[in-house]
C-alpha cells in the first residue's frame, strides 16, 4: 500500500484550512485518512503550522511520500532536514552528536528569520497605523480651521453689517437735531 503525507481541505469557501494527514493514495484528497499528523492555516501571516514532528518523521522514514505542499510545510518544519542528517548518519559521514548539532544550528536560525518576519510584519502595521492617525489628524485640524475661519468671517459679516445699519440710523438722527 502506498502511503502519502498530504493536506485534506476543510474550512469554508475562500477561507481554507487543512490538516495535515497520512492516507493511501487511492483514497479521494478529503477522504479516509491513516492517521493526522498536524494541521495548517494559510489564512494568517505568517501560516500557523502546527505539526506532529516525531509522527511526521516516522512516516517518512517508513516510506510516505509527501506531496509538493506537503513536502514544503515538512521542509519549513525541519522534518525533511532532520531525515537528512539520519541518512547522512546512517552512511557514516558524521555521528548522531554532530547531526543533532547541526539541526540545533538549523533550527536557530530559521526561528530567526520567522521572529524578524513577525517583528517585520507588527512595525509596519504598527507604522502604518500611525501614518493613518497623521493623515487624519492633520485632515481634522485643517477641517477644523476652516470652520474657525468661516465663523470669523461670518462674525465679520455680521459686525460690518450692523455697523452699516447703525450709520445710516445715526445719520438720520443727526439731521433731525440739527
């Protein structure tokens, strides 16, 4: 029986979510599993990836073929890598200390990259978010001073007309006494 690690599709319409499974490969892709060895999300960024690492690595060991995005999600995980170092032990081109620490150096570095990715990704909505606050700070403060300018000159309108209605009336009131 052939056995192959691939994603079975759940989730509603445009926002999937799949888990990660073991099946035969005769059986339809949402279909019959052996077993579900973990679960991805691509909806959130970056993907949340939750794997059963000692499963993962036993089926491949005993001959589960992954698919193509099963295969990048166990090689972004550090199975494919971990599979590669016990070939390398197995032939005796280095011993299981040496490989151990080789995977330890590997996994230090890619948790590197995916902390500056998240840190990368909150700045700039961070950033962002501040940009926007500017943008509409500045809108609100120019909006408001062409309230205030408007008022004023409205309150100029009003003075000079009342003043325009006072000179004539004063006019008129001179000439009577005179």
């Amino acid at each position: 029986m052939a056995t192959k690690i691939r994603l079975a599709r759940h989730g509603r319409k445009g926002r999937p979510f799949y888990h990660i499974v073991v099946a035969d490969s005769r059986a339809p892709r949402d279909g019959k599993y052996i077993e579900r060895i973990g679960s991805y999300n691509p909806n959130t960024n970056p993907a949340t990836i939750n794997l059963d690492f000692d499963k993962a690595l036993t089926w491949l060991n005993t001959g589960a073929q992954p698919t193509d995005t099963a295969r990048a999600i166990l090689s972004y995980e550090g199975v494919m890598m971990k599979k590669h170092l016990q070939g390398g032990v197995k032939k005796g081109a280095f011993d299981e200390a040496a490989a151990e620490v080789k995977f330890e150096a590997w996994k230090k570095e890619k948790e590197a990259k995916i902390n500056a990715k998240k840190e990368g990704l909150s700045t700039a909505a961070s950033d962002s978010a501040k940009a926007r606050l500017e943008a509409e700070t500045k809108v609100s403060t120019d909006r408001a001073e062409a309230i205030a300018k408007k008022a004023a000159d409205a309150e100029e309108a009003a003075k000079a007309e009342a003043a325009a209605k006072e000179a004539p009336a004063a006019e008129g009131s001179e000439e009577t006494e005179a």
